[in-house]
C-alpha cells in the first residue's frame, strides 16, 4: 500500500512585492490605453477620409451643373447626357491643338462623349470661346493600306 499512497508535500508560494505588482498593473493599463488611443485615431482618420471623399464628389458634382447652367444660357447643349468638366491649368501645353488655340488658363471644357461635342467655355467672361466635334476611341477606317490603294495600271499589249 504504500506504492499507491503518496505524499504531498507543501507547495511554497514566493511572495510577490507589491512593486512588481504594481509595475505590472501599470505597464499593462499603459498597454491598453496606447491600442485603445491608436484604434480611435485610425476610426477619426477613416471617417474623416469619408467625409472627404463625399465632399468631393458633391463639389465635382456641382462644379458640373453650374457649368452646364451657365453654358446653356449661351448655346444649346446636348440633352439626357451629363458632360465630363476639365479646367485648362496649362494652356501653353495645349497650343499645338486648334481646338485649344484661344484658351488660357481657368477655361473650361465640356466633353460630352455620347453627342462627340466639346465646348470650349471662359467663366471669367461668360463667353463659348469653342466648339468642335470629338472622335473618342478606335478609328472607324476598318479598311488596310492594300485596300484604300488604286487599282493596278492595266498592261498595254
């Protein structure tokens, strides 16, 4: 019987300062605050990148319809299209384009892609300094070289 008894001996327990207690505490708290402040500064961040990105599309948005009022006032626009607005920020760059020979910088264009028109407007002036036909996209000229070639010279006999 005495293979099946044990003997339990007392375990001892270190004591444990209340410095390291305390140190241990505080590193952990300090932990915590440190990934709580970092998870709340990318949420503010992200929902600031939102706002922001909201806010653009709503100016961009604007800029357009103000642009098409006040454009329609002077010519007839296409109807049921929504043009796409560029500003000229460089017009030295755009001078060897006839289109763009007359613009100077802050003019806006309207490209409407469906009516392949382009108008050419000046806010400062309330003035259509342009309008021209556009040709987005693949050529329409499915035809080689070979083809568009004149027929041979016939052989005198």
């Amino acid at each position: 019987m005495l293979n099946n008894e044990r003997i339990e001996k007392p375990v001892t327990i270190a004591p444990v300062s209340k410095k390291k207690i305390i140190k241990t505490l505080t590193l952990t708290v300090l932990i915590l605050v440190v990934f709580a402040a970092i998870t709340g500064a990318g949420v503010y961040f992200y929902l600031q990148n939102v706002q922001l990105k909201k806010a653009a599309q709503g100016t961009a948005g604007s800029q357009v319809a103000e642009a098409v009022s006040r454009v329609s006032k002077l010519i007839l626009l296409p109807q049921g299209e929504t043009p796409t607005l560029a500003s000229v920020s460089d017009p030295s760059a755009l001078k060897n384009q006839p289109f763009f020979d007359k613009a100077q910088k802050d003019d806006q264009v309207l490209i409407y892609s469906t009516a392949k028109e382009a108008v050419l407007y000046r806010p400062s002036s309330n003035m259509i300094i342009n309008v021209a036909p556009i040709n987005i996209g693949a050529s329409t000229n499915t035809n080689t070289p070979a083809e568009n070639a004149p027929p041979p010279a016939a052989k005198k006999t």
